[in-house]
C-alpha cells in the first residue's frame, strides 16, 4: 500500500520468492532455536526457556553440518533463534559459517548480551539484521519480561547494531496487555531508526499458553491493525518508510484487502496479488523449525510434534518425507480445513491461520483458528467452492510428492 517491496524479502514466512513451481519438496524459512537456555524469564515465550540448556543439545560440530545441508537443500534463509541464542557461546561461530557458505542468516535476540565487543563481532561476521523482542515501553517491557532495566539495555543494543550498519527489526507480540503501546513503539523505532517493525500476535504455545485470557479480542484486534496501517502510512508519507509486517495470525491478510478496498481502491490487485504470493500460513511448507536437540518441527509454535531429527536423518530428508500425514495435511491443507475456513474468500491469503493455535484452543488440529477475526459477512463474499479452491492451491503451491 505504499509502494514499496520489503528489502529483507527472503525472511518472510511465505513464498513470495518461489518464481519456480515444481515437484521438488519445498525450500522453508528454517527457524534454529541453537539453544533452550535464556537470560530473561518471559511471560509469553513460546519456547519455554529455561536458565540452562538442554544437555544434549546438539554440537557445534553437528550444528555445522546442519548449515551444510541447509545450504545444499537451498533454504531461502535460516534464522538462529532460542531460548537466547547469544547465551550459547559459539553461536556467532555458527552464524559465521552459514555467512561463509552463503546461507541468509539474521538472528532473533532480547539484545541484553549485544555489548559493544559484541556488536563489533556480529558486524565484522557479515550478520545484515537482527530482530530484537520488545514487549512495550518500559515498563511494561521490564514487568513482561521479568527484568527491572531490560528496556533501556535493549534500545542500548539497538543503537550498537544501528551505528554499525546491521539492520534491526523491533519484534513486539501483542496483547491486551500491551496493545496501547502501539504508537509509543512506533515513536521509538522512528527515533531510533528501526528498519522494520513486526508486530506478533501472541501463539497458545510454550508459556504462552497461560496469557491465552489476555489475547485481544477480534474487535480489539481490528482496532490495532487500523491503527498499525494507518501509522504505516503516515511514516511513509513524511519521508520516513518503516517496514512493517505482521506474523501468527493470517487473518491480518484478508483484513488489510478490506481495508484497502473500502480506502485506497485503486491498489486493491496490486496488494492482492502480493498477499496470494506469499499464501498465508506456510507451517510445513515454506516455514520450518528445528529445536536444540535436533529435532525438526513444523514451525516454532508446535513443539509438541515433530518429523524426525537430523541426528538421524538430514534436514533434506525428513522435510521431503511423503510419508509424514502432517507435512501432508499441512501442504495440502484446504481439504481438511474446516467448512468455516474453506469458504471463505480469503483461503488464498490466509491458508487456514496457525494450526497450533487452533488445535491449543479447539483440541483439534484441523479446527477453527479462535485468533480470526474476520465477521461473517466479510468471509463469506463471493467465496469460491471447495472444488475451485482445491485447483487453485494445486497451481500456486508445490506439490506434496513427485
């Protein structure tokens, strides 16, 4: 909506960059969550960090190897994740690798171990983004996150990687203990000169799954994401682009397509077509998770399943597995999608929203994702059939199998 393509395109959750439909297995965003160890005791963290790591936590050797075959799979990018991963010392020897072996690599921080000496290492490694977790100002920020000053060392790490030419993402998960935070956090990336804001709505799973009674509700949510658009523009239109995206609920997607609809209609086809290129939720497909221990998820809020480790098998191998019934469902996920989801006019945008969610709310892996947010009425207009949809997915995504 404001003319402008996402510099750091590779690290979306989707598809956009998939010019090629093929029969080959599809490449995913790999998320490496390096360690289970963290310095901060978060409310929300969908990792349910602990003090320490797990100790059989995979070697820097077998993590070296894992890069390799990243590489050699031709994943768009990995992301080193935790936990913290800065509390695992070689962590910056494992990004240097995948820089080396020419891996996009970017790494998810709370910032609070980003000391000059180590803003200076991540930059000399070629690192060009790191995302930093913010929860709110800083109050707020420090009560969330179990740490009186964590605010203020966070901006502190902002400012190092900034004046260093790494470009930073502030990562704010929102709820309703935070949502009027909003437009303070847009200030502060403004002032601080952020280069994306991505905005999290809070996933059932880890520790998050006892805030689920502080998730906004729907008219709450459309009440954020007014207000995220319309601060989006007015930084654009004063000469001051920040990049902003949100992640974890795809219903996002059929809301902006309202909303530029009912305001700017002339763009509709273009942001149209950009929000069906990437899909909407690509869990078990263009979006992937690999724990401390080796095992590989089907995205970083579903711990509780996995499809095999790389201890034993290769990443290549278990990600381009035909038998695994939820990679299956996952890819070819329409048809098992309730009739709610699968009548809707927004399935091209929204692929059916977050599994896990769904399943932590409902009980059932296939059921109605509770974050949706979209009423009735919008759903519902000119929605295609079940048959048509079927032929459309079949087009735009990479088949399951040869």
């Amino acid at each position: 909506m404001c003319d402008q393509v996402a510099g750091n395109e590779k690290l979306r959750y989707g598809h956009a960059n998939s010019s090629e439909k093929s029969n080959q297995p599809p490449k995913p965003v790999t998320v490496w969550a390096v360690t289970k160890a963290c310095n901060l005791h978060c409310v929300h963290c969908y990792a349910s960090a602990t003090d320490g790591p797990d100790p059989n936590e995979l070697t820097h050797a077998e993590g070296i190897a894992l890069l390799d075959d990243l590489k050699a799979f031709g994943v768009p990018a990995v992301l080193f994740s935790g936990g913290e991963p800065l509390v695992r010392p070689d962590t910056p020897e494992l990004i240097a690798h995948a820089v080396k072996i020419g891996l996009p690599a970017t790494l998810s921080t709370n910032g609070l171990l980003i000391d000059d000496a180590m803003a200076d290492r991540l930059a000399n490694l070629g690192l060009k983004y790191i995302g930093i977790s913010l929860d709110g100002l800083a109050a707020t920020h420090d009560k969330l996150r179990g740490e009186a000053g964590a605010f203020e060392r966070t901006l502190a790490a902002i400012d190092r990687c900034k004046v260093r030419g790494i470009k930073v993402g502030v990562r704010f998960t929102v709820h309703a203990l935070n949502h009027t935070e909003l437009d303070g956090l847009f200030d502060l990336c403004l002032t601080h000169h952020v280069d994306r804001l991505c905005m999290y709505h809070l996933a059932y799973a880890g520790r998050g799954q006892g805030l689920a009674r502080v998730d906004l509700t729907g008219p709450q949510t459309r009440l954020v994401m007014e207000r995220l658009i319309n601060r989006t523009r007015q930084c654009h239109q004063s000469g001051r682009p920040l990049e902003v995206l949100t992640v974890g609920n795809s219903a996002d997607a059929g809301f902006v397509l309202l909303w530029t609809e009912r305001h700017m209609p002339e763009k509709y086809e273009a942001v149209k077509k950009r929000l069906e290129g990437t899909g909407g939720n690509q869990s078990g497909n263009f979006i992937a998770a690999i724990d401390p221990v080796g095992q590989v998820h089907y995205d970083q809020f579903s711990w509780h399943y996995h499809c095999g480790n790389i201890r034993q098998q290769p990443f290549s191998a278990i990600w381009s597995n035909p038998a695994d019934q939820r990679l299956k469902q996952l890819r070819d996920r329409v048809e098992y999608l309730p009739q709610r989801c699968q009548s809707c006019q927004f399935i091209g945008v929204c692929n059916g929203n977050l599994r896990s969610r769904a399943e932590q709310a409902t009980g059932d892996w296939m059921g109605v994702d509770p974050a949706c947010y979209l009423r009735p009425e919008e759903r519902e207009a000119l929605a295609p059939t079940p048959a048509e949809l079927v032929e459309s997915f079949s087009a735009m995504h990479m088949p399951f199998t040869d």
